[in-house]
C-alpha cells in the first residue's frame, strides 16, 4: 500500500516538529520508505522533487502571501500546490493520506471530490480553535487573516477526513467543545530513544557540590516567562541546596536580568541534550501557555528524571499515571508554595537520577514502539488491509 504524509512541521525544533517527524518516520517504518511519498510544506530548504519527496519553499513575495489568502488558503498553501499534491496521489496510486495537522481542511476536500476511495486521516498537533484566537490579540494584520482561515479550513477538515486524531482525554474535550465531535483515535506525543551520555567536559567543570535543576526550551516567551517566574518565587528560597540549568537554542540571548548568581546556568544549542539529562536530579517545566502534549515532558520522562511541572507542561501525561507514580517521581504545580513543598518532599525523602518506573511508562506509551502501534492500528482499520 502507498501513502501520502503531508506537513507544514517538518523542519521545525519545536514540539510539532518532533511530532511531525516522528509520524513521518513511524508510517515510513511500517510501509517502507518507497512506499511513502512525503509534501513538506515547511519553508526553510529550495524547492526539490524527487520520486518521494515534494518541498514547495517560501512564497516569493507579499503578493503571493495575499493571493493564497483569496484563494482561502493559509500562507504554506497555494490552489497550484494542491493541484500537485492531488497529481501525486493520481500518479502514484495512493490509497492512504496522512495530513499532519488540522488546519488542511481545502486540501482534503478537494482530494475527497477527485478521490472519493481514497483514506484521509487529519492529526491535531493542538485545537487551533482554542489557540489561534489567543494568539490573535497580538498578532500582525495579515497574520490575524491567515489565522481566520486556518480556523474555517479546520472547521472544514473536522468533518471533511475520514478519522481524526488527537493527543489524548483533553484534547479530544476541545475537540467535542468546539466541533461536537469526537476523535477517532489517540496518538500521545513520542520521543526517540535516549542518547547516549558523551561526558561533555563543560558541564563535568561546573561541578558545583550542589544538585542540579534542568530546564529544556527553544526561544519562546512562555519559556522566558517560566523560567524567569521559577527563579523569583522557587529557585531564589531553595538556591542552597540547588544549581539551575536552562538549556535551549536561543536562550542565551536573553536578557535574564539575574545578576552574580553563581548558581545560574544558560546553555543555547547543543548538540545533545543527553549529559544534561544525565546530570539532571529534577527536571521542571513551569509552563503556563500553549496546546496540546509539551515535547519536554516526554523526553524527561524517557530520561527517567524526576520531573516537577505546571498542569499546562503535564497536561495529557499526569492524568494517565497512576498514585504510586504521582508525588513521588512526577509532581504538578501551579504555585509557589506547591513547588517548594515538592522541592521539600524530595530534600527529605531523596532523588534518584533515573527512575525506572518513568522509564516504563515512556516505553508503553511515548517511545517510536508505542507511535508504531497506534499508528499500524490506523493503517489496518481505516484502508481494511492487513499489514
């Protein structure tokens, strides 16, 4: 069987973009990679076009950006990129479509007409019904326009594809909340396996005697915010007993505004993110904004770090673990004082920096096995073949 997977995520660093590839990996481990054509419709790259492989680039110009926008489409779509998807499927007899992200409403409904056979299946990296109007209060002119059409052509895919598949428990209530409809499966975030620890001797010479907190973000203001929140109200009444550690491409740019403080580290991109996960003794995301399942969260857990977050960074973990894992390896804070008391539980009852029991439930559900169950189910039960 052949396939189309289709994304706007694929070059990205964040968490749609591990997303993204890790679904573009997944499907092409099942079918093999001949068999998977891929559109990514990202815009860092040129144009290429090769039997499996379509990139389309960025629009060349603001008239370009404002002619998509008449045609109803969002910026990464133009009706002649659709039409060339549509030839992809036609010319390589595909049978099944993966469109990752909710926001390709006209693109499957113009497949839909010309293929009626052919599956369609759309994945909710969030619901952008619940974000986009958020973001559009600061938003630019023409990006507020293209945020109102990614909002009717995700109207327009809810009911357009043949399954819809979320996250987890609460997206599936935005989903009802917005659409009264519910998803047709779950796929959780997964992350790769572990890297191996290659003893960076930077972070092996600023030993300091202390334990060790680890933040792990890209340049996004809700990251800022957390980790400058975190400092004010957490880390300066525990500072004693602990060194901070904020890790991300882009973060040692900022202006932290935290003067001589010895315990304050900022590391921008690494290569790997391993031996900081490795030295970690807790991990924390005190985060307060955003959608869907935090890329973050499952890779500390993989780590086996215990892990101290918001109810935003463990939304779609923490309520699927269960009490003996709860408060003792995985803790939900929204306050200051919840996150000392955690700090506290831990001075007093000890910190291990691998936890197996994390480990376990990153094999069942969040690991490349778990993506390749859930998604081989899809396959079979959505074409009727038996892979």
């Amino acid at each position: 069987m052949k396939a189309l997977f289709v994304s706007k995520e694929l070059n990205l660093t964040s968490g749609s973009g591990v997303g993204a590839r890790m679904h573009r990996d997944t499907l092409t481990a099942i079918l093999k990679s001949n068999n998977v054509y891929i559109v990514d419709l990202s815009f860092s790259g040129k144009q290429t076009n090769t039997p499996n492989y379509r990139t389309y680039g960025k629009y060349k110009s603001k008239l370009e950006r404002i002619r998509r926008c008449f045609q109803k489409n969002q910026f990464f779509l133009s009706n002649e990129i659709i039409d060339d998807i549509c030839n992809i499927i036609s010319d390589n007899n595909i049978k099944f479509v993966f469109l990752d992200d909710s926001v390709f409403g006209k693109l499957a409904t113009t497949i839909k007409k010309r293929y009626p056979k052919v599956v369609i299946v759309s994945f909710f990296h969030d619901v952008k019904a619940s974000l986009y109007p958020i973001w559009m209060k600061s938003a630019k002119l023409w990006d507020k326009v293209d945020m109102m059409i990614g909002l009717k052509n995700e109207e327009i895919s809810v009911c357009s594809v043949d399954k819809n598949i979320v996250l987890n428990l609460a997206e599936n209530n935005l989903l009802y909340q917005y659409y009264g409809k519910k998803a047709d499966y779950f796929l959780p975030v997964c992350v790769g396996e572990p890297a191996v620890c290659k003893k960076d001797p930077y972070i092996q010479q600023t030993v300091s005697g202390k334990k060790r907190i680890l933040f792990v973000g890209a340049l996004y203001q809700p990251n800022i915010n957390g980790v400058h929140w975190f400092y004010k109200n957490v880390f300066t009444k525990i500072s004693n007993e602990y060194d901070l550690w904020v890790v991300g491409k882009g973060l040692d740019t900022v202006e932290w505004k935290i003067q001589n403080d010895a315990s304050f580290h900022v590391k921008g991109f690494v290569d790997s993110l391993a031996d900081y996960y490795e030295y970690a003794d807790v991990v924390i995301a005190p985060l307060t904004d955003g959608g869907g399942m935090k890329i973050k969260t499952a890779e500390a857990i993989s780590y086996g770090k215990t892990f101290i977050g918001s109810s935003e960074s463990l939304r779609g973990y923490y309520e699927n673990m269960q009490e003996n894992i709860r408060k003792k390896f995985v803790f939900q804070c929204d306050s200051a004082e919840e996150y000392i008391n955690a700090f506290n539980y831990l001075s007093k009852n000890g910190i291990k920096r691998k936890n197996e029991e994390l480990i376990q439930i990153y094999e069942e559900n969040y690991s490349p096995s778990a993506a390749y169950n859930v998604m081989k189910k899809i396959l079979e039960e959505t074409t009727g073949v038996n892979i």
